[in-house]
C-alpha cells in the first residue's frame, strides 16, 4: 500500500515526578501520495509530538506509522523535514547546503548537480547559491531549507511552522512558492501552524486538533490550495466559501483556548 498511515497513535510523556502527559490519544489517519494536509491547533495540542513520530525522532507509545507498507522504526530520507528555522549549516554556502543530501548518500557532483542547480532555480535562489546563510534574508534561508528537503527526494515532506517566523509578504510568497512545489514534485505534504488563515490556503486537506489528550477534532477538505496553484492567494481569499470556514475554524480554536484557561483557573 503506498501512502502514509498513522494507526491509532497515542504518546505518553513519563515526567521525572511521577506523572505523565497524555500529549496524543488514537491519532488515525490516512495520506494518500501527492496530499497537501495542513494542522491547526492549539498551543500543547501534540502538533510537533505527531510531526516528530511520523519523521521516527520518536517512538509512539502505541499505535504505528506505516508508510508505502512498512512500519516506521526511525528517521530516513523517505520523510524529510523542514524546521521553523536555524536548521540550515551555517559554514556552508546555499549550494553546499542543498547538496549535503546527496554527498551524505555518496553521490558525486555528476550525479546531483543538474538536479540541485534546478531546484535552486526553482526556489529563486540560483544567483545567491555561493553565498554564506548569514547573508541571506529569512524568507531565502527558508527556500534554502525547502531545496535542501527536496534534494533528498523524500516521498513525504514534514514541515513545523516552516513560515512563522517571516514577515507577513514574505510569507505570502513562500506560502505560493510551497503550492507550487507542491503541484510540481507530487510530494505528500503535512505542514502545522499557528495561523487559520495559512492552513486554509495551504491546506487541501486541513486537519483541527484539541488538546488534552492531544486528538483529532475535525477534518476539513477544502479547494483553496487547488486554486492557489495558479491564483494569486488574495484572489484565493476571495472565495465565499474562504470567510465563513476561517470565522467556523477561528470560533472552534477560540472555544478550545477558553477551555483551556478555564482548567488552568481551576486548577491555580
Ligand atoms: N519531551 C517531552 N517531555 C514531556 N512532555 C512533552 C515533551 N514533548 C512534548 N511534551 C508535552 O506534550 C504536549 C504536546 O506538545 P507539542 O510540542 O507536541 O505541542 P504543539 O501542539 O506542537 O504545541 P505548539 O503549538 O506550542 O508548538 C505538551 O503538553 C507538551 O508539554
Ligand atoms: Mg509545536
């Protein structure tokens, strides 16, 4: 079976004191290749927890990660992952950077160059490929990272938060670059962040999470990031249907926050 599956995962975070977080509770659900699915929820929900055990940085208390058939036992270059930022080798130059995948796997330069000098001008970064990362602008250390990903071929693509720590028109641009990666390579993407908005344009299919246990809250599939392949995503947001799903998924998270401010009281 090709596709990524998540079984029935839960995780359980034993603390020196004695006692544990239940950070997700029978987690299930199914990738089919080439899907974009976006996650939303609050702060603590068990976002980056999920993200960590599908990549195989951590081991699921129960339940298992399959993926095109295996399970998953651990890290490999069939998941890539793309962090928020600061991931990127900082003594190396853009092109060093994106080629470090393949020159770990043994490859020469007459193997991967072709392939790494074109991703470089699919992410725009072709003229800047000498240059060191610290003299390059956040929104380009990102592109960095998502050429970098590429390069190893993944058939699945991990991203947490890969765009919040940019200003709002550079994340406008990376959230068009990232369909268009998306369009062109037909990798399985699963991309968390904090912001409504970005899951609705990124999101093809848009998964809500609560907290405590962290679980699945409701699933949505949504049109927009179809459309923002070939659209300007203002245009995007234009949709009559884009509104009225980003106030339903603001007054969920909404509700979800008040809850959990409530306990914190209670229990102050
Ligand atoms: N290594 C750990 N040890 C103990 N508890 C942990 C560990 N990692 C995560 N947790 C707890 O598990 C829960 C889920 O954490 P996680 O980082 O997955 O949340 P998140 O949804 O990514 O949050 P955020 O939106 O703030 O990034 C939290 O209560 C957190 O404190
Ligand atoms: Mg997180």
């Amino acid at each position: 079976m090709s596709g990524l599956t998540i079984e029935n995962i839960s995780m359980r975070f034993d603390l020196p004191n004695g006692g544990s977080v239940q950070a997700l509770k029978d987690v299930t659900l199914d990738l089919k290749p080439g899907e974009l699915m976006s996650v939303l929820g609050p702060s603590g929900c068990g976002k980056t927890t999920l993200l960590n055990i599908v990549a195989g940085f951590l081991a699921p208390t129960e339940g298992r990660i399959a993926m095109n058939g295996h399970t998953v036992h651990g890290p490999d270059a069939e998941r890539g992952m793309v962090f928020q930022q600061g991931a990127l080798f900082e003594w190396m130059s853009v092109r060093e950077n994106v080629a470090f995948g393949p020159r770990m796997k043994g490859e020469r330069e007459a193997q991967y160059g072709a392939n790494v000098d074109h991703l470089l001008d699919v992410v725009g970064l072709q003229d800047f490929k000498e240059k060191a990362i610290y003299e390059l602008s956040g929104g380009m250390q990102q592109r960095v990272a998502l050429a970098r990903c590429l390069a190893n071929d993944p058939d699945v693509i991990l991203m947490d938060e890969p765009l919040g720590a940019l200003d709002a028109l550079t994340r406008e641009k990376m959230q068009s670059l990232v369909l268009k990666l998306w369009k062109e390579t037909g990798k399985t993407i699963i991309l968390i962040t904090h912001s409504v908005e970005e899951a609705l344009l990124l999101g093809e299919r848009l998964l809500v999470m609560a907290p405590r246990p962290g679980r699945i809250h409701k699933e949505y599939r949504l049109p927009f990031a179809d459309l923002g392949v070939d659209q300007d995503l203002r245009e995007v947001k234009k949709h009559p249907d884009y509104n009225k799903t980003r106030e339903e998924i603001l007054a969920m998270i909404w509700d979800m926050e008040e809850e959990i401010m409530g306990r914190t009281e209670e229990s102050a």
